[in-house]
C-alpha cells in the first residue's frame, strides 16, 4: 500500500494551460500606468500626471479612463499607429512619446 501511494504521488503531471483569455485591464490599471509612462516622461509628479490626464481628457471630451486608455494605446502602438487618424489630436503625448527611447518589451507590429 505504501509503494501504491508513492508511486502516484510521483506521476508527472501535466503543465497547466492557459483557459482564460487575457482581460483588458481595468480603469485602475490604466490609470497606474499611464501615469507611469507621464512620469517617466516628463520626470513629473504623480499628481501632476494625473492632473495632465484629466485636462487632456476635459479638452477632448473622454473620461480621464478614457484618456490614459488613449495614451498607453499610444505608446503601445507602432509610429504608423501612433498616426492614426484618431491619434492625430493627441499631437502632445505624440510628440512626447517619439522623445523616449523604445521600451525593450516593445510588440513589433
């Protein structure tokens, strides 16, 4: 009986695989890191991030969601996708985007 038990608690057991799709993130980690990216940026506080976040969100009518939903979009995205028709009024991030050095874990597109 012994030997039994033993002998199955040492049966390898197959890697687990992934079941659940990715999730967008939610408005929090939006957020988080689009303030990240601002201070990283602009060398800024994280109050004054946030308060860029909300004036740009105010002048372009978005949900300050929305609004670092837009600049971590940006600064995700490839130049020709930061070009992109809806982007074209994000003219400021744009322009600070292209002034920091490519992130390592960048996706190529």
């Amino acid at each position: 009986m012994i030997e039994d038990t033993a002998e199955s608690l040492l049966t390898p057991v197959p890697a687990p695989t992934r079941l659940i799709p990715r999730r967008r993130p939610d408005g929090r980690e939006l957020l988080a890191t689009a303030k990240g990216i601002l201070i990283a940026a602009r060398r800024c506080s994280d109050a004054q991030a946030f308060d860029e976040l909300l004036d740009v969100s105010r002048r372009h009518h978005l949900t300050v969601v929305g609004a670092a939903r837009k600049l971590v979009d940006l600064a995700a995205g490839s130049p020709s996708q930061r070009r992109a028709p809806d982007a074209v009024r994000f003219e400021e991030w744009e322009q600070l985007l292209a002034q920091l050095p490519p992130h390592p874990h960048a996706h190529a597109s």
